[in-house]
C-alpha cells in the first residue's frame, strides 16, 4: 500500500511540475507597469483593462469583476470591449489611460476602471557604426539612446559621443551624450521608437584642454564650440585656476603649434579648432592647497535652479586657508553627491601619507556635527568614494556584463538588455542581488535596481534534473542492453 501511495506522489509531483513549467515563460514575458506620465503608446504594447461592478446590495456580495488583455495594433487604435476603437496616436499613456477609463465609466456602472500597461512592445533596430557589435538588437519602448548602445557593446575609442545619429522616419536627429553623461540633460537620451536607426559615426574632430579644470583631458568637439563651452564639458574651473593667464595652442599652416594671440578677446568666447591645446595655470602650488576626489558636487545648490550630478568622480584644489575643515569644504562645494559612499570616505594626510577612515562622514555632513568636524592641513586629500554608475547581470542570461544605471529600472529591464533569462537553463523565478560579502539577496522581476548592484539569475532545476534524469536513463539503457545481451548469450549456450 505504501508503495502504491509513493508512486502516485511521484506522478502528481511529476504531473506538477510539467503544469506550472508554462507559468514561467509567462512571467518572463510579462513588464513592469509604467508610471511616466510622458510615455508615449507604442503598437504591440499590450494593456490590460480592469473593470469592477463593486457590490450588489440585492445579493450582498461582490459582483463579477473583468481583466481583458488589449493590444495596440500598428494603426494605433486599441479596440476596446464595451466602446470599441480608440485611437491612442498623439496621446501620452496618462492621456489614453483617462480617455478609455472615462468612455468605459460613461457606457457601464462599474466602481472601478483602470487600463495599465503590461507588456511594452518589443522590437528589433538597426545600429551600425562606431559600436563593438554593429547588428539588429532587440529593444522595448522603454529603451532609451544610452542603453541602446550599450546593447551593441558600447561606442568604440574611435566612435563619436557627441553626434550620435538617429533616422526616424526621413530626419536624421543627432544627440550629444556626453551632455546627458556629464550635466544630465535628458534630452539627449531620447526614448527609441519602432522603425527608428541608430548610427555611430567616428569622431573627426577635437581638443585637449589641461590645468586647473575638473575634468582635464581630450575632448571631442561639435560645431562652433568656444573655450568656454570645453571648459563647461571638463566640468569649469578650479578654484585655483588663472583664467587670465590661459594660453592655447593652435596648428598653424606649417603643421606646427604656435601660441594662439589673444590679445584683447575674452578668452571664454574664442572659438576652438580641431586639434587645439588649451592650458589653464593653477595659482598655488599643491602645497598651498587641499584636494577634494571623489563624488561631491561641483557647487552648492541654489533655490530653483536645477544642478547637475556629477556622473564621474571628480578632483578639485581648494588653496589652504588657516581653519579649514572638512565640513567647510564640503559646504564650499555643495556635499557628497547622491552616488556617494561616505561610509568608505577617508583623509590622506600630506605630513605622513597616513590615511584616516572617516566611516560617519554621512552622519557628519547630513546633521552639520560641527563639534566633531575635521582640521585639514596643507596638502590633505578628502577622498569621498563613488559607487559604480553600472549594473551587473550574470548568470543564467543571454549576453552577461555590466550595463550603465538608469533611475527607475527594475531587475525585468536590465535582464532585458543582458539579452533575457535563458530559455534552456535560466529561471525567472530564482534570482538575486549578489553582495558583496558573497551573500545573496532574494529579488523579483519588478524590484527596484539600486546602483552598483550585480543581479544574478540562477539555473532553473527543472533543467539541471532532466539533464540527470537524461544522464540516468542512458546508462539505465546501456545496462539494460548489455544485461539482454549476456541472457541471451546465455540462453544459446544453454541450447548445447
């Protein structure tokens, strides 16, 4: 009997697991609900439709409620029961919401409507260019210019940052992320539409700039650019700097560098050509001063004035004065940036090369604990530690590796550019944020992706037992066959 009741268990667990095996395909094809006001309807998005008849007081219980599936079709019309067709072209995802629910509330007498979209359509593009792997990739309508490139493995040393191209429809728009990389102008990192291309081009033309700016270093150049446009990219001036005495370097017609003549130009406003030098003087030497790296602000924030964050860490000279501290540092410059890790801050003092852990440095700027402020010294450097602007996936995924961050993306959209969880072998229902102490963190599809975190996705069992299972079967055959073989060799032999 309790034999019996073995093998049934077994065949109901078997039974089990083959019925649910569907539900995780499911899930994987399922997004996450969007909530950008600006959102425009893409055809193949799908949406689903809630209507609630609420309670019926003739019967005292809730009435029948309705989920319908919806799929907006490549006319942009959404064919809805009870009203039929809507056309959601021109129309934001907050305005298609408030048009559907207010005709179906006009037509029934439900308590509740809601339409919200599930599923963002997915799409092939074309990008070719300056990209590691030039090809067609699979994007959603959530997919933006940046995470696009990162698709096709990122822009080469050659391509270009700033003129990056996008063919929609007959017009060629080009955008600049360097400017949304480094002073978060959003829009220079459009959303990517079906039929839209995306081409790299290289980058022809550019200047270096060195001295006593944030960023010193090689930068490409579009269009009429001045000085002071390149100093804006490299992040403006040291406080050290000597705008007044700036020299550039230009290549005259000999094919030489000669000092460029600037006798009575604001230097700010002096065109720049390709190839240019531009050199900005510090005041003191590092002596004299104290250096802040790392990820803090550039300046303090004003009343409604938007400010940029920092998206690289940055070095700044700050000359010495008697009575520095690293409270008043950080209040010159505007504090450590939402990216920062104060826990991991420390000082390096100059006299000894000695360095000072500062681990409550959140603490001590958040609550301004002047009693328990720091003295600098000439030569110090405060160091306040960035986190990786990038996401890691690993695991059971397509294309593994590290992905830039977005504000708002959830672990479905970072799967979604590491080329999805694989079919063969990945579950959508095993994954984790990875520690760094080696523990893990159990996470869903729709949990939100903080900076820095390494997402894995673990092997779906499933897999790995009929894989055994395959393994077991082969040599309970081999055996089998073999056995078969010596009882009839026996057999025969049993015939003399």
């Amino acid at each position: 009997m309790n034999t019996l009741r073995f093998r049934w268990l077994v065949a109901a667990t078997i039974f089990l697991v083959l019925a649910v095996t569907p539900l995780f395909a499911q899930s994987e094809v399922s997004r996450r609900i969007i909530h950008q006001d600006d959102y425009r309807p893409t055809p193949g998005d799908v949406y689903t439709l809630v209507i609630s008849f609420g309670i019926n007081p003739a019967v005292g219980r809730t009435q029948e409620s309705e989920s319908i599936s919806l799929i907006l079709r490549s006319d942009y019309v959404l064919e809805v029961p009870y009203i039929g067709a809507v056309n959601a072209s021109g129309l934001t995802y907050l305005e298609l919401q408030q048009t559907v629910t207010r005709r179906v509330r006009e037509r029934l007498l439900a308590s509740f409507v809601s339409l919200t979209l599930t599923a963002p359509s997915v799409y092939d593009v074309f990008i070719w260019g300056s990209v590691a792997r030039p090809g067609f990739h699979t994007l959603t309508s959530l997919t933006r210019l940046v995470d696009a490139t990162a698709v096709a493995g990122g822009i080469t040393g050659a391509g270009s940052n700033r003129r990056v191209e996008l063919h929609r429809d007959d017009q060629v728009l080009r955008f600049d992320l360097v400017s949304y990389l480094m002073n978060g102008d959003e829009r220079q990192n459009p959303s990517i539409r079906p039929g839209d291309r995306i081409f790299v081009p290289i980058a022809t033309t550019g200047v270096e700039i060195r001295g006593a700016v944030v960023h010193p270093r090689s930068y490409e150049t579009v269009g009429s650019e001045t000085i002071g446009d390149i100093i804006a990219l490299a992040g403006g001036l040291l406080p050290t700097a000597e705008f007044d005495r700036l020299t550039v370097r230009r290549i005259d017609d000999a094919n030489r560098y000669t000092i460029l003549d600037r006798s009575g130009e604001d230097p700010a406003s002096i065109a720049v050509q390709n190839g240019d030098i531009i050199v900005i003087p510090a005041s003191t030497t590092t002596a004299d001063t104290v250096l802040i790296e790392g990820a803090v602000h550039r300046a303090p924030a004003t009343d409604g004035t938007p400010r940029a964050i920092p998206m690289e860490p940055i070095l700044i000279e700050v000359p010495f004065t008697p009575g520095i501290t690293v409270l008043r540092v950080l209040e010159q410059f505007g504090g450590p940036t939402n990216f920062a890790q104060p826990e991991r801050s420390f000082l390096i003092r100059a006299e000894d090369g000695r360095r000072e852990p500062i681990p409550d440095l959140g603490e001590l700027w958040e609550r301004r604990q002047w009693d328990r402020d720091i003295s600098l010294r000439p030569g110090d450097r405060l160091v306040v530690p960035m986190k990786r602007l990038v996401v890691a996936v690993g695991g059971e995924v397509g294309n593994p590796g590290a992905f830039p961050f977005t504000s708002g993306y959830v672990v479905r959209d970072y799967l979604e550019l590491a080329g999805g969880v694989s079919e063969a072998t990945g579950n959508p229902n095993r994954l984790y944020f990875a520690e760094p102490d080696g523990s893990r963190t159990r996470v869903s599809l729709d949990t939100p992706v903080p900076i820095g975190a390494t997402i894995y996705v673990g092997r779906n069992l499933i897999a790995q037992g009929s894989f055994v299972f395959n393994r077991v079967f082969t040599v309970t055959g081999w055996v089998t066959g073999v056995m078969g073989v010596i009882t009839t060799v026996l057999a025969f032999m049993a015939l003399f």
